[in-house]
C-alpha cells in the first residue's frame, strides 16, 4: 500500500510553510500527501498581509472527501485560526478516527504576523490538544498554551511539557528553536519517559516553515510506520539538513524557505 498522510492546514502563497511545506516534505519523503485547506494567506518572505478563513462547513467536507476514500496513514494539523474551525476539525477526527494525528500548534510566523486570534487559544486547549497523538509547539507556543513566558532553560522545558501532556495528548515535543546556545534542542515527552534531540544551530536567516516542515516530517515517518521516537530523530535531521541546505536557494528578499528537496535537486542548488 502507498503510505498517505493528510495535512490540515493553511496555505502559504509564498510556498515556504504551511500546506506547501507540508506536501514537499511529504514527497521528499516519499509519501503521498493529501491536504485538508483551513485558511487562505496572502504571504510572502516578507511577512503575511492577509487571511482568508475556509468556512468551517467547507473544512468538514474536505476532510469527508478525503477521509471516505484516502486510506490515511498519518495527519498532521497546522494553522487553524479561529474556534470554529478548531471545532469542524475535532468534529471530522472523532468521525473518522485517524490513528496517527500530529498537531503542530501554529500561531505566529516567523515574520511575527498572528496566526490564531486569541479566542481560539483555548479552544485548541479543550477540544484539539487531548485529540492529538503528538503536540509540536514551539517555546512561545508552550508559553502561550500554558498562560505564562515562554521556557528558558532546560528544566522549565521538561516542565511545560509535562504540564502540556497533562491535558490528554500521548506525546508532546517541545521545540528548542527559539532557544538559545549553539545547539537546538528538541524535547520529546510521554507518559513512559522523556528523551532530547539536539543538532548543532547553523546561522541562516532562511528558517520560514522550520516548524511546517518538522511536523510534517514526523507524520510522514509515522505514515510509513516508524515508531514515533525514531520519527521525531528522522525529522529532526531531515530538517537539519533542509536548514544547512537553505542558502542555496534564493527565494525573496526576507525569511527564505528551507530546501525541501536538498537530497533530490541536480544542479546548483544540490
């Protein structure tokens, strides 16, 4: 069977993050991806000028469409700006049931512009959170689900995480890109224990999607069966690598994409 995962989420009209990242990274990876769209962005390097919200009732007949025939390995969750949108996407998994869902908890770009109004920050706490099999938030991410600064040391990671995994999703992995010191450090936890993932931090502006491209990469490990510890360090050095890669690209004036497809492309940019 061709292994399939399903990317909820927003598009990026500059195609370095969101639904465009997502289904790269799928293809890098050699999965089919399938995609669910949430929302509409006018967005580019430089940072996004607008939002166009799908209509909820739209959302829920994609994810239909594409759940009654897709046999789905893996989804992965991304931008849902608003509660009524959270709440068609929780509605479409309890229908459903897919057995993998990754839920990468977007809620500012990296140019700064919001992507979540703040009203539907609870609502991912109550409704999507305790539906996730693994939650992917960043360190202001953490923060703001929690209602309190963003982690700045090691120890408050380990406890933002556990207190994360306290409101019901099997496994939370705390990104350390926003950290600081020359490593970035990932933090995976579950209820049998916790384990770090570290790489060594490359200076680059070009980082726009980084958060996009590592959940995708997780669902689609897990859409080709690879247990979720292994996942996580697969995707962590697939984007290792798609960062140290990004520089060879030269796609507008700001926050460039990564190389997705830095295994893949002859020519120059290989």
């Amino acid at each position: 069977m061709t292994a399939i995962a399903l990317t909820i989420a927003g598009s990026d009209s500059g195609g370095g993050a969101g639904i465009q990242a997502d289904l790269k990274t799928f293809s890098a990876l050699s999965v089919y991806g399938a995609s669910v769209i949430t929302a509409l962005t006018a967005q580019n390097t430089l940072g996004v000028t607008g939002i166009h919200d799908v209509p909820p009732e739209f959302v829920r007949e994609q994810m239909d469409a594409v759940f009654s025939d897709l046999a789905v390995n893996a989804v992965k969750i991304g931008m849902l700006s608003r509660p009524e949108v959270i709440r068609a996407v929780a509605g479409g998994l309890d229908r459903w049931k897919p057995a993998r869902v990754v839920l990468d908890p977007v809620m500012v770009a990296a140019s700064g512009a919001s992507l979540l109004v703040p009203e539907a920050v609870e609502t991912l706490r109550a409704v999507l959170i305790p539906r996730a099999g693994l939650v992917t938030p960043n360190l202001p991410e953490a923060g703001r689900i929690l209602g309190e600064a963003a982690a700045a040391s090691e120890a408050e990671m380990l406890d933002q995480a556990r207190r994360i995994l306290a409101m019901g999703p099997e496994a939370v992995l705390l990104k350390g890109g926003h950290g600081q010191g020359p490593e970035s450090a990932d933090l995976l936890v579950s209820a049998t224990g916790h384990r770090w993932y570290r790489a060594p931090r490359h200076p680059t502006r070009n980082t726009h999607g980084t958060g996009c491209t590592l959940s995708s990469a997780i669902a689609a490990g897990l859409a080709l069966g690879v247990p979720l510890e292994s996942a996580v360090a697969e995707a962590k050095d697939y984007v290792t690598r798609a960062i140290r890669a990004a520089d060879r690209l030269k796609i507008g004036s700001g926050h460039g994409p990564l190389h997705h497809f830095h295994a893949l492309w002859k020519g120059p940019e290989a």
